[in-house]
C-alpha cells in the first residue's frame, strides 16, 4: 500500500493569507468601484505626439463622460492605451447638451429614488416620473440616457457624487419637484402631517416629536440613502422598520389610510416587533441637521 507523500501538504498561514487576500475581499465586498478593464478607451482620433488628452478632447473624440473620468482618475502610468475606432464618426458623437440632459436624468433618480435608472433582472425599464418625460421632456428609455453616460454598468460608479455636486442653478421646475420629496423621506411625512393621537403614552409622544422634528427640517444628506453614514443603523436601527412601528402607536388608522389612498405612502406601515429602536428615540436630542440636499445661493 502506497501512502500520500507527507511533504506535499502544504500548511498556509492564515493570518498571512488574510493580509495578501484582505484587498480582494474588500473589493469584492463593495457594489460599486470601476476598473479601468471596465472602460471603453476607442475614440475617433487621438491626440497629436506629445499632447495629454483631456476631458474635452476624449468626449468631443466619442469616449462616454463617466469612461472619461474613470480614466482621467487613475494614474497615467497604468492607463490603457487610446485606440481609434474608425466607426466612430463625428455625427454619432453627442453634443454637450445632450450628455447634460442624460447626467439630469441620472441625477434625478438618484435624488429621487436613490438608485440609477438601470433595467432589471428580467430586462425591464425603470418606471420614469411623469416630470422628466412631460416636463423636462425626456422620454427616450432610461437605457439611453444611462448608456450616453458610461459603456459600463453604470450602477457600478459610485453615486456619491451627487453630495458634491452643487446645482444651484436649478430650474423652477426642477426645485419645485424636489420639494414634493427626495429619497429617504416618505416614511417621515406622517410626522409632518398628521396629528399625534391624545392615547399616546408619554415616551411615545418624546419619539414622535423627535422624528416630527427631523421630518419639518429642509431634507438633509444625513437621511438620504446614498449618503447616509454606514453608522446610522448602529445609532437608529433600521429606520422604516422603526418608522413604521412608531407610525401604528402615534397615529389613527383612518388617518394613515387616507395618506395611503393619496399615495403619500406606498402602503400601511406593518407592525413588526423586531425593530424596537424607536422607543429609545425619545431620549435623543434633536440637533437640526446641517448638510441641506439643496443649499441657498
């Protein structure tokens, strides 16, 4: 009988190999992050000896305004090399304003409904606000807009962007919209409307004065689901959930389903006892938030 050969087992160390594997976990881990493999770097012409590409150049050569900045953010010593695509003809490429049109239309969903405009699993089109097709008039497919912007999955750019991005030439149009409600704020606007029931107890009526102060507040990059600090659960706890438990001991019913049958809610809050959080709100001492969505001039 012939046994394995003892020295082919090889015994790792695993402290060692969680140190050499830590940065693939870490990227792993994370829904969004761009690689420069991800990119499209075909344009028209390139440039002339010597002369370093810059934004302009890239976009008025064909490549999508968020290849562009993936590239131009990385270090030129690993940048993949600019190849011309004879298909790309001056006519195929769009002008400024209709990259802008497509980045708004981005923008908007994600202030609106925290998320980009991408199809689904089974390939279906994101419903569009009537604003951006009847208003702003932008009725191609939400595939379009996304697909002028990057030749990647879009969803993988980091949306944070939109926190420093400051549009403070906002239409009227635009600024009235988001006034009716940005992202992270439906399950407050009972705080804001309804009254609180006289049967409350006391610690209740702390909680819901609490949120009611939060839900009266310009709306804040604190609340908002793309920006919200990771930590915020650690502090509040799944927020809807506990919104939506608090909203069944602070409010009527008749008054909740009125607010459902104006589509202020999506539905009627369901009662779930894992998520206890807000009874502790109370205690808390409402700072007025102060990193406004929308700042004045």
């Amino acid at each position: 009988m012939n046994l394995p050969d003892i020295k082919s087992i090889v015994h790792i160390d695993p402290a060692a190999v969680g140190r050499l594997l830590n940065a693939y976990v870490s990227s792993g881990s994370k829904r969004t992050g761009v690689s420069l493999d991800d990119i499209k770097t075909s344009i028209m012409t390139l440039p002339k000896d010597d002369d370093k590409p810059d934004a302009t150049f890239l976009l008025m050569n064909g490549m999508r305004l968020f290849d562009v900045i993936v590239y131009l953010s990385a270090d030129e010593k690993i940048r993949p090399p600019l190849k011309v695509d004879k298909e790309i003809v001056e006519a195929s490429i769009p002008p400024l304003s209709k990259i802008a049109e497509s980045l708004f239309f981005v923008y908007f969903f994600l202030i609106t409904q925290a998320k980009y405009p991408v199809t689904d699993a089974e390939g279906n089109q994101p419903k569009v606000p009537k604003f951006l097709t009847s208003i702003m008039n932008l009725k191609a497919p939400a595939s379009h807009y996304c697909g002028a912007l990057a030749s990647f999955n879009i969803v993988r750019f980091d949306p944070r962007w939109i926190k420093t991005v400051e549009f403070l030439d906002l239409g009227v149009e635009t600024m009235n919209r988001f006034g009716l409600g940005v992202a992270g704020y439906r399950m407050f606007a009972p705080f804001k409307l309804l009254p609180f029931k006289d049967t409350i107890a006391d610690d209740i009526k702390k909680s819901a004065h609490f949120v009611r102060g939060i839900a009266t507040s310009k709306p804040d990059w604190a609340i908002h689901p793309i920006t919200r600090d990771p930590q915020f659960l650690n502090v509040y706890g799944n927020f809807n959930k506990n919104l939506a438990n608090l909203m069944l001991e602070t409010f009527s019913e008749g008054d909740l389903k009125k607010l459902v049958e104006t589509k202020t809610l999506f539905a009627a809050p369901q009662s779930d006892p894992n998520f206890m959080n807000y009874k502790t709100w109370g205690a808390l001492q409402f700072v007025p938030l102060n990193d406004p969505i929308f700042r004045e001039k």
